[in-house]
C-alpha cells in the first residue's frame, strides 16, 4: 500500500503501518476522523489519500451486489416480456386443469352418497319381503353406480336373492359379471365365496372347489381363510379328488390352535377308511 499527496510532490508515508491489505487502528483514524498532523486545517480533507495496488494483469473482477441485482432483474424482465403469451397460455391451462379436477373430485363425492343412499333403499324393498321388486331395485343401483362400493353390493345381493328364488344360472353370471367388472378386487374374499356357493348348487364341484381356493387365499382372517379352505376339500372330495381333499385337511390338521383342526382329523380318518 502507498499513499499519494493530492497535492503534488513525492509520495508520503504514514506513521502507521499497512499490513496484509489492512489499515491499523491509528491509520483508521487518522482517515475518518481527521488527520491529527502538523498543518491541519479543520474542515479540509488530509493531503493524502488511500490507493490500494493496482490490480495484476489478468485478475478476474468480482461482480458487486448491485451487479447481480440489477443484472437478475433485467434478465427476468426481459424473459417474462419474450415469453408473456406462453406463460400466460400455461396459467390459463394449469388454473383450468385444477378448476376441472376440483369438479370432479365434488361429482365423485356426490355421486358416492347418492349411491349408497340408493342402496339403503333398495335394502329396505328386500326387507319387507318383496323379493322381486328388491332384485329391481337393486339391479338399478348395480347398473347406475357401477364401480362404486355400493354398486358392487347391490350385485352381489341380487345374486345372493337369485339364489334364493333358485335361479342359480342367473346369479352364476350376474357374478362373472361382476367379476369381470373388477368386482373381485373390490369386494375380496366374498365374491368367490359366494360363487363357489353357486357352481355347488349347480352341481359343478370342481369350479366350486377353485373358487373356495381363491377366497381361502383373498381371506383377511385365519378363522374364514381356515373355513374356505375346508369348503375347498369337501368340494374336492365330491369332485372325486381325493388326494387334494387329503392335502388340505392334513394341512387343517397340524394346526393345533385351528378351529377346524378336529374336523380335519375325522375327515383325514375317514379318508384312510374309504382307501
């Protein structure tokens, strides 16, 4: 560091030192409160002032604050002025696409209550003993709101009401309907449960006996997993396999704690007598 005499002449030196491109305390001073020296006249500024080195050939200039402020706020400016239209067309479409999903988020609300309120009056139709007009009823519901929950039970009922009535065809396929409609997912163990229920009560015990080994795997709880897959041996045995019938009942019957763990030892013993 050097000073220079604004007043001409050869350069002075302070008394105070310049270090490591820092001014001392006393040198600090001297610049902001006044020179103290010989010759000072108050009110004037000091002979001398501070001039750092010149910066070497070749160093790169770090940008200042009011650089990058007013060089960012250019650049926005201008980007928002060049793609105005653009932007605005995506707004328009983003705040469209919410309003839309907004709406149909609401219709798919309303669209459940009204379903299960239908269902609850269809329930009542099968509660006063009016069985034909319940299927009615009910097959409205299933049509109108299928996909939702309610209208995967109003199906599921009509077929259970055909069954009553004997119109075990019918309530075979109103389930396979149901079914391929993605009922199954939905409705769990209960669906193939309640088909099994059918293919036996049309005489086909093998179909009956796959479909109490599905809702055996689909069961939520160990009790109705046990039960499934015991309806599955008895279908089996009557389907003349024999030896999957022994397979599930020995399986039922290492289980100690099982519910059906004795029914399973009869059913092995009886088994091994037939043979």
């Amino acid at each position: 560091m050097w000073w220079r005499n604004e007043g001409g002449g050869a350069p002075v030196t302070p008394r105070t030192s310049v270090s490591a491109g820092c001014l001392s305390r006393p040198a600090h001073a001297a610049i902001f409160l006044g020179y103290a020296g010989p010759g000072r006249i108050r009110g004037r500024a000091p002979p001398w002032t501070f001039r750092p080195h010149a910066r070497p050939s070749g160093a790169t200039r770090l940008p200042a604050m009011a650089d990058f402020d007013e060089n960012g706020l250019d650049a926005a400016t201008d980007f928002f002025r060049r793609y105005r239209k653009p932007l605005g067309i995506a707004a328009g479409a983003i705040a469209v696409a919410l309003g839309g999903t907004a709406l149909w988020q609401q219709s798919e609300r309303t669209k459940l209550e009204n379903a299960e309120k239908a269902f609850f009056q269809a329930q009542l139709s099968a509660s006063q003993g009016n069985p034909q007009l319940a299927v009615a009823d009910l097959e409205k519901v299933a049509t109108r709101y299928a996909g939702t929950n309610a209208g995967d039970r109003a199906a599921l009922v009509v077929a259970q009401l055909l069954l009553d009535q004997g119109k075990v065809q019918d309530a075979v396929t109103r389930l396979e309907g149901l079914r391929k409609a993605g009922g199954e997912k939905r409705l769990g163990s209960t669906l193939p449960s309640v088909l099994g229920a059918a293919y036996e009560n049309l005489n086909k015990p093998a179909q009956a006996a796959a479909e109490y080994e599905k809702a055996a795997a689909a069961s939520a709880s160990a009790s109705e997993q046990q039960q499934r897959r015991a309806d599955a041996a008895r279908a089996w045995l009557a389907a003349g396999q024999a030896a999957k019938a022994k397979e599930i009942w020995a399986a039922l019957a290492k289980d100690e704690r099982g519910l059906l763990a004795q029914e399973a030892r009869v059913r092995l013993g009886e088994l091994e007598f037939a043979r």
